[in-house]
C-alpha cells in the first residue's frame, strides 16, 4: 500500500507542485496528515499569533493519479480516518464568529481516549473524524489550502468521514489531489475558526471517471447525496449548493423542474459547512433514496 508521509506537506493546491508520489485507480493509498497548526501548538502556553502562519494549513500530497486528464473527476472512496490520540483548539480576538468577544487568545489541548476528547478538563465530547482540506489542482492560478473553491480545498464539511465518497473535479492531468486538516470532531460552521485539529491517516481508494453527470464537489453517504458550494457569502453558497442539486435532479435524474424544487423543498437540508474561512461553504443534503426510486445510479 502506498503511504504519502506527512513532510509531503504543500500550502496551495498548485498544478506546479511537484507530484509526491503516482497511484493507479484503485489501488489503496494512506495520506499521513500533520494538524492545521502545522503540529506547532504543543502548549497551552503557546498562543496562535505568536505561530509561524507560512506553515499552517498543510495538505499532505499531492497525489498524481494515472489517467485522470482535464476534464474528468475523481472518486474518492474515504475508507478510514485515524486520529491522534491530541488534538488542538487555538482561538483569537476577531478570528471566526466567537472571536468577537475574545480579548486575549487561548490554546487547548485535547486529549483523545476511547472515541471522545477533554476540553479544559471537564467537558467530553464523543468524536466524529473528518476531513477539513481535500481538493485537486484548479488550472492556472494556485488556491492556498486555506481557500475552498470548486476544486474543494478547505471546505470544512464535517459529513467527509470515513464510509462517504467524494467526487472532486480534475483540472490538470493526473488531478493533484491533497488532503489535510483533520478534525475530531468539528460542527456546522467552526464558529471558533478551529475545530478538535488533529493530525492523522486517511486511506482511500481512488478511480476516474471519465464521464459524471454529477455536479463537483459531490459526497456520497450512506444515506445522503449532499452538492457543496463555496462562495464569497453564506447566501451565495447557499444557493449555489441547493441549485446544483436541483439540476442534477432536474436535468439527470429526469424530474420535471417543479417536482425537482418541490422534492428539495420537502426533504432538502440547507446547511452551513463553515463561515470562517476565505470563502464560506454550504451544502444541501438530498436522500439517496429518491434518485433510487428513479433509478438513478450514481457512478
Ligand atoms: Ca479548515
Ligand atoms: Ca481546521
């Protein structure tokens, strides 16, 4: 099985970045990841601001997979997610939503034992493993792996765990897909600007798919179909999210425009992924089952 070790670590997803290693659809590879702090918070002592900010955010790869060309998408099996056994939390006056009524900064380490994790101590939460960065190179301009876009990148969805397939778009041959910033655990919006940041291994099973009538990026969970939008705004995300789902249904899966609207009206769930990075992400979560019952298959 091939292994993309941590000091792999690129800071934009850049169709220049030199390939850390090649893959044939459908072999296994494990992406070994340092947390978003660049693994530099170890101390609650240490403050954020005080951190070298050219290392955060890296993405282990990338990866380039044979045959993927312009144009095509990747597939990517999420088959398992290990954490650390500490992960980290840093907040900031004015960073994310809640740093407004900071006045000071803090760190927190967290201890990970049997499935949960220990804030300041006291509070136990159960974890959920998840995947804050993972995207393929954009053509031309390099995106820093702090930015999500449609090429994916720092989209925060905290539905990218194991057991869920993600479809990403390919812009330049062999796709340069990376990946990073794991949470524990994190939920709807990372209001703090951090989630339970963590370092890891992600295993996945990659394939290319030459032709996909899915809109990009795409995640397949057991239960859900779920289109995500990054865009300057919440609205604008929002509402790219939720019409990309409505053409899939509408000119794909073969529902009138009404039925598609009214279906995501009744059983479609707006949600925020995040709100405090560069661009902001939502999604809309559709259930499988209705593609099913017009015997749709997903590729
Ligand atoms: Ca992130
Ligand atoms: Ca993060």
């Amino acid at each position: 099985m091939l292994t993309i070790t941590r000091d792999h670590a690129v800071y934009a997803m850049d169709e220049k970045n030199p390939p850390a290693a090649k893959v044939q659809p459908g072999e296994l590879v494990v992406f070994e990841t340092e947390d978003c702090f660049g693994g530099q918070l170890t101390d609650e002592s240490q403050k954020m601001g005080a951190i070298d900010w050219a290392a955060i955010n890296p993405a282990t790869g990338p990866l380039y997979v044979e045959g993927a060309m312009p144009g095509d998408q990747l597939k990517v099996e999420i088959l398992s997610i290990e954490i650390a056994d500490r992960g980290v939390m840093a907040d900031a006056p004015g960073e994310g939503v809640t740093g407004a009524a900071l006045t000071d900064e803090a760190t927190r380490l967290l201890p990970v034992e049997n499935g949960r994790l220990t804030l300041s101590g006291f509070w136990s939460v159960p974890v959920r493993p998840m995947i804050g960065v993972i995207g393929t190179a954009p053509a031309g301009e390099a995106v820093p792996t702090g930015t999500p876009g449609a090429h994916g990148g720092n989209m925060d969805c905290n539905q990218i765990g194991a057991g869920t397939v993600l479809y990403l778009p390919v812009y330049v041959p062999g796709a340069l897909l990376a990946m990073g910033d794991l949470h524990a655990v994190m939920g709807d919006g990372e209001v703090a600007v951090c989630g339970a940041e963590i370092a890891g291994r992600v295993t996945v099973r990659i394939q290319v798919i030459k032709w996909s009538p899915l809109p990009t990026p795409f995640l397949l969970t057991p239960e859900k179909a779920i289109a995500i939008a990054s865009a300057p705004t919440l609205d604008q995300a929002a509402n790219d999210a939720v019409m990309a789902m409505h053409q899939l249904l509408s000119d794909t899966a073969g529902l009138d425009e009404h039925t598609a609207g009214s279906l995501l009206s009744l059983v479609g769930d707006v949600r925020i992924c995040q709100m405090v990075d560069p661009a902001k992400t939502c999604r809309m979560e559709f259930p499988r089952r209705y593609f099913e019952q017009v015997g749709f298959r997903f590729p």
